[in-house]
C-alpha cells in the first residue's frame, strides 16, 4: 500500500501526465491540420475561411451554452476594452487562418512553417516594442540569428517570405492583444468568429445568389459532393477541438513547458511540407532554416536559464528569511 508521501507525489503527476497528453493533442493536431486543408485545395482560400468561421462559431456557441458560460459572456461584453482588443485580435487571427490556408493550397507550407518558428522571436520583439519590456543579450542574439535566416531566404528565393513574415507578425500581435483581453481561450474565440461569421456567411450567400456556388452544398461537377460538404463543415471541430485541448494542456503545465511543446506545430510542417507534400528543400534553403533553428536553439537555452536563475534566487530569498 503506498504511502502518504508517495500518494501525494501520484496525485501531483497525474494532472502532469494530463497536461502533457492534452498538449500533445493540441500542437498534434495544429501541426496535422495541413492536410485538412490540402484535401480541400480545390476549395477558394476565402471560402475555406468562411466555412471555418461559420462551423466554429455554431459550435463554440454550443460549449459556451454547456458550459453554462453566457452570463461570463454578457460581462465582457459590456467592458469596451475587451471590445476593442478582440476587434484587433478578430482581425488579426482571420489574417492569420487566411494566409496560412493559402500557404497550404499553393505548396507554400515550408514557408508557413518558418513563420511559426520565428513566431515567438517576433512575439518578444513585439513585447519590446509595445510593453517596454527588455530584451536580455541571449534574446538578441536569438533575434539576429532570425533576421539573419530571413535575409538569408530573401536572397535564395528573391523576395522576402512575406508568408512567414505574415504569420508571425500577425499571430504575435494576436496573442499581444489577447494578453490584454480578460477573455478566455474559447470565449474569446467565440467572440471572434462571431464577429467574422456575419461577413463569411455573407460572402457565401452573395457567392450562392451570384450563381457561382451553393452555401453549403457544393454542386462542382466532379468535386461536390455530400461527402465533400461534411468535410468543409469538420472545419469547426478542426478549429475548436485543439484549443480546448490547449486550454486543458496550459491549466495543467508550466509555461516554460507550453513554450517548448510549440516548436511541435512548426516541426511538423516543416516535416509533412518536404516528405508529404515533396516541396523543395535545397541547401540554400537549408542554411536559412539553420540560422533560424540556431536562433531558436539561443532563445530557449535562454528561456531555461532565466526560468532557473528567478527559481534560485526565490529559493535563496527564502532561506534567508
């Protein structure tokens, strides 16, 4: 029979071990979903943003109701502060969605997944800019090993990769303007596909009375089909799903944890993009992914030793008391 130390030391891990589990899921199906959206290529990028929309918004509606959540609704909706925060953050996700199903859809996913791992450099540059917050030597170092790749890529291809570029910028003010919204994870998605679902459905219904395609049902020769119509509506629990699971994974881990388990998503395209998908990884390309995993490597190395060092110093503090 286990002790009462060992008792407590199994009650601990378990919402660990969950953590862990609802996190794989999460970045798991985050760094899946590429080939949800390839499936349905043939589908208007737009469109595809119209359906994800609209299929999320019924749904979260239905876990906010179960939840027994619309009171907690209702107050943030009186706050014009949160008001103002999700109209930046509404913007700036169906940016988000948008170009990344664009990324999907013309064999552009490695540029996609080179936004995602910048993503974070970007996010603390931003913090910089607009919180005032200090960069510490380290995290420079990691942000010039970024810029460098992304120089590096603009060289080989051409141009900038405004995809990634996009991607980055656009979820990192995302989740600046979210850190300053009281709304949760799915409410505050809720309120943000709410308020894009009167312009998808819109956009659909002037689509329909155009006569270029039904709302839902799609009649397109050889691509419509019942079948095809119920995969375009799993864009609501391909969007809602991970970020309940997200939200279940962030109750349960450490921060610095969640951090680490991001690199997952990115890695996983990065993956599916050149052996799924057979896009071209030349040396060239190499060395600007190098650059940026360097600098991803400096930032985390970063992120560890500053989580120890505030972990020693309050150690410290307490056995000087």
């Amino acid at each position: 029979m286990p002790s009462p130390s060992e008792r407590a030391t199994s009650d601990t891990r378990r919402p660990i071990a969950a953590g862990v589990v609802f996190g794989v899921l999460a970045y798991g199906s985050w760094g899946f979903v590429p080939f949800y959206f390839n499936a349905i290529r043939r589908v208007d990028p737009v469109e595809v943003l119209c359906h994800r929309v609209i299929w999320s918004v019924l749904l979260l509606a239905v876990l906010v109701h179960f939840r027994g959540r619309w009171r907690e609704a209702r107050d943030l909706l009186r706050e014009p502060s949160t008001w103002r925060c999700l109209a930046v953050s509404t913007a700036m996700i169906a940016t988000n969605w948008l170009v990344f199903i664009y990324a999907v859809t013309t064999d552009r996913l490695l540029e996609a997944s080179l936004g995602y791992f910048i993503n974070p450099l970007v996010s603390i540059v931003l913090g910089m800019v607009f919180l005032s917050e200090r960069l510490r030597p380290r995290q420079w170092i990691a942000v010039g090993f970024a810029a460098a790749g992304v120089a590096v890529y603009t060289t080989v291809v051409g141009a900038p990769p405004w995809i990634s570029l996009v991607l980055a910028f656009s979820f990192g003010t995302y989740g600046l303007v979210r850190k300053q919204a009281k709304a949760g994870a799915v409410l505050g998605l809720a309120f943000e596909t709410a308020l894009l679902a009167p312009l998808g459905l819109a956009y659909l219904v002037t689509m329909h009375l155009t006569g270029l395609r039904p709302v839902v049902f799609l009649s397109r020769g050889g691509v419509g089909s019942a079948g095809f119509d119920v995969l375009l509506m799993a864009a609501g629990p391909i969007t809602a799903f991970p970020l309940l699971f997200f939200a279940a994974a962030a109750r349960r881990l450490r921060l610095s944890t969640m951090g680490f388990m991001q690199y997952a998503t990115p890695t996983l395209h990065f993956l599916i993009a050149v052996l799924a998908f057979g896009e071209a990884f030349d040396p060239s390309r190499a060395i600007a992914f190098a650059l940026i995993w360097v600098g991803i490597g400096v930032f985390l190395f970063d992120s560890v030793h500053a989580q120890y060092k505030t972990r020693s110093i309050a150690i410290g503090a307490v056995f000087t008391e």
